[in-house]
C-alpha cells in the first residue's frame, strides 16, 4: 500500500490496522519510505495519537524489525530495568552488577543524554577505555561471563526504533506516551527478558514533570510488558531533586563505585536506596526470592560480602575499561577543575529545588549535549548536598560545582544559587518511591 494512504488516514484520525503498521515499520527499515513521509506519519500520531491496539502493533512490529536475543545455555532468569530519565540518575551501575550477583542475568541495552538527562552510555564511557558499543555475540558472552553487559542499541537491536526516535526528536514529536512506550518496550523486549522493572520518574526535573501523565506512562508500558508475557512492574518515583550527590558523568560513576565499595555518604544514600528497591523487585519478578524481605536480605549480602562490586569490576575489565578507576575512583576527580561551591543567600529550610535548571546548568557547561553529535565534557558537573527539608544558615554550602573555565563557573554558581528556594517553614522531604504499578 502506498505510504500517502497511510498517512492520510491517521491524518484524518483514523485507526491503523496490523498491514498498515507493518508497512510503515518496514519502509522504515528497508528506506522505502522516505524521511518526510516518515515524519508526516509520525506527526499524525503525535497529534491523533494511538489507541492501545495501534500502540501493542507498533511495538510488535519496532521488537521483529531487528533480532531478538536468546540465552539458550543460561540458567540465570533474564532480567532487566528502565528509567525514564532525570538528574543524577545512575541506578543502572549500581543495580546491574546487583541484579547479576543476586542470580539474573542483565543484557541491559542503555541510551545516551539529552539535554538535562544523562545517559548511562555517556557515564560509562568516562571510564577510560570501556566499550559500550557491543555486538550481539559480544554483549552475550559478556552476560555469560559476569552476569551483565551494558551497551547502546546495536544495528540487529529494534533499528526500527532508532531511525524513528531519531525523527521524532529532530521534529518535536518525542512527547506522546504510545510512541515512548513503543520504543522504549521494543528495546527492552527485544532482550528476551523474563522480567522486567520500570522507573518512571516525576518532578520538575523528569521529562514527564506532571504525576498523572507519568502514572499513564507507567500503566502502558506494564499493560505492553505483560501482553509480551514478560512480567512487569514500574515505580514511580520522585525527580524534585537531584538523585544522590552527583551530577556529571565521571562523578556519577565515582559515587556508585564509592556506594558499591561501602564507602558512599550521607549525600549519595537515596541513589543506593532507591537501586535495593528496584533490584528487590527484580528479585522477586525473577523468581529469585519469594518476597521482598527475602529479597532485601539477598541483596545486602550481594553489598556487604562485595560480590557486587567485584561483578562491576570484571564487567569494566571485559568490555575495556581501565579498571584501575575501581580501585582508586578518587581518578575519576579531575583536580585541575575551577571548583565553586554555592551557598545559602539566608536562613532557613530549603523548600523547593529546580532540578531541571540544575541538569541544564551542567549540560551547558558542557556535561551534556543539546544535539546528538554534541560531544561530552566527562568531568565537570556538580556535587549536590542540601536536599529538600535541609535546615541552613545564610553562607552554608549548598553544594559545589566544577567547571573547565572561570567564565563558566561564574555562569553555574548564578544559575546554580537561583535553582535553591529558600523558606522559612520546614518542608518534608519527598518519598523516594511514590506508586508501584502492577
């Protein structure tokens, strides 16, 4: 069928059928669509959006538009988690070597940043060496090796997904939940899991700010798991404020090494919180443990006996990386950075924080990237360490920020003093953890 027949109908609101779905997935994957009918289709979408029929077709046809792995000679379950993405979010380093020392096997397929969101590729690469771009052959012999890969979607892996997020970002289009769910699921399934555990986060610095449209995107991409017969579960969880200390991808791996070591601070605790939960759930979704007590209890002797860690380090080992950086991650600190610290204006309760304009400071100084092709300055970041409900005197450190040149610090510490709303009235802290779905 012709490509303007498509397009027209769900121009006009209309419901796509399985033919018309595969033929778009397939002139995606095979270039016989061109980008502007691509884009005009997927404009449609955006606009008429999918119903949850269109939504289960799509992510069938983006999972069998590549290779779907299998580990027939594991007896570990397969198991994976997903986070939507938020400031200072590196659970993924901590829980994948976790899960695997905890019995599961984890091919976890990772993305990179954008904008104010970091990507758990880019954090692995500040360590020197490590290889993040996997074959398939090479991805499973390393899960078969240590229990875990992490590695960016390879060509076999849901190409179809790659093409069309592509698209959707370059035209605007990336915020409509069926889509999300689409590519995010067909990624994750295409891992031949037997389970798996979802972050969702909320807050002003998550990509999806409001509670009720990140309760729908959770509700969707369970529904989609379960109807792929892979169980599934998603947490909601809170992205008010910066997760743990660090913001900035070798600082990021220097907290979850510390964490992993037992060597974390009061600062960096909600990062490790947060990963025993999702882990626990894992465990438990895989079988592994038949509640979460017993999974908790699992868990902490993968920590405290360091099988954890030691599966982190021949992970860095197997895929290149330097793994000296384990021994000592101090390395990951570069000492030659202008480091400013940023301090309370006046006395009080901190009562609100602009995560957002926390993870923008640190793209713009060069942690992230606004355009794909934007290279990453892996040093620089900032060092969170007053929290929501924090009390602080006027001049107390809020928290510090290291940046390559004197005139972008002078930038952050403005941008960073403005990001802290000061009160005069205790606040809370937020939960961490605010909706499980099942």
């Amino acid at each position: 069928m012709r490509p303007q027949e498509i397009i027209a109908k769900k121009r006009d609101g209309g419901h796509l059928n399985e033919a018309e779905i595969d033929a778009f997935i397939e002139g995606v994957t095979d270039g016989s669509w061109a980008d502007y009918q691509i884009t005009a289709l997927i404009m449609a979408m955006f606009i008429n959006e999918l119903d949850f029929a269109e939504q289960s077709l799509i992510t069938r046809a983006m999972l069998y538009s590549g290779e779907i792995l299998e580990f027939p000679e594991s007896d570990h379950p397969i198991a994976d988690k997903h986070s939507t993405g938020g400031v200072g979010d590196k659970t993924s380093l901590i829980i994948a070597p976790l899960a695997a020392a905890c019995g599961m096997a984890v091919p976890m397929i990772s993305g990179r940043g954008l904008a104010h969101t970091g990507g758990t590729l880019d954090k692995l690469e500040s360590i020197p060496g490590y290889d993040v771009s996997l074959s398939v052959g090479k991805l499973k012999d390393t899960v078969a090796a240590c229990g875990f890969a992490m590695s960016g979607q390879t060509k076999q892996i849901a190409p179809a997904d790659k093409k069309i997020y592509a698209l959707r970002d370059a035209t605007a289009t990336v915020p409509t939940i069926p889509l999300i769910v689409a590519s995010i699921m067909s990624k994750k399934l295409a891992e031949g899991l037997d389970a798996l555990v979802l972050d969702v986060k909320t807050g002003n610095g998550a990509t999806m700010t409001e509670i009720d449209r990140s309760r729908r995107l959770a509700n969707e991409m369970v529904k989609t798991g379960k109807a792929f017969n892979v169980d599934t579960r998603a947490f909601i969880t809170d992205m008010s404020q910066p997760l743990g200390q660090y913001v900035g991808n070798a600082l990021e791996v220097y907290e979850c090494i510390k964490l992993m070591k037992g060597e974390g601070s009061d600062h960096m605790d909600r990062s490790l919180q947060l990963s025993k939960e999702l882990v626990s759930q894992m465990i438990v979704l895989a079988g592994i443990a038949p509640d979460h007590e017993s999974a908790f209890l699992k868990l902490e002797e993968a920590l405290s006996s360091g099988r954890a860690f030691e599966k982190f380090v021949m992970n860095v080992e197997l895929q290149g990386g330097d793994t000296s950086v384990c021994d000592d991650p101090e390395a990951l600190i570069d000492g030659s950075l202008e480091r400013r610290d940023i301090v309370a204006s006046r006395a009080g309760f901190v009562s609100e924080i602009d995560t957002l304009g926390i993870g923008n400071t640190v793209s713009e100084i060069g942690g992230g990237r606004t355009r794909t092709k934007d290279k990453i300055d892996p040093k620089v970041g900032y060092s969170h360490e007053a929290g929501i409900g924090t009390r602080v005197k006027a001049g107390d450190k809020l928290g510090s920020v290291f940046c390559r040149k004197p005139s972008d610090a002078e930038f952050a510490v403005e941008k960073l003093t403005a990001a802290y709303t000061i009160g005069e009235n205790f606040v809370e802290r937020p939960d961490l953890v605010l909706e499980i779905i099942k």
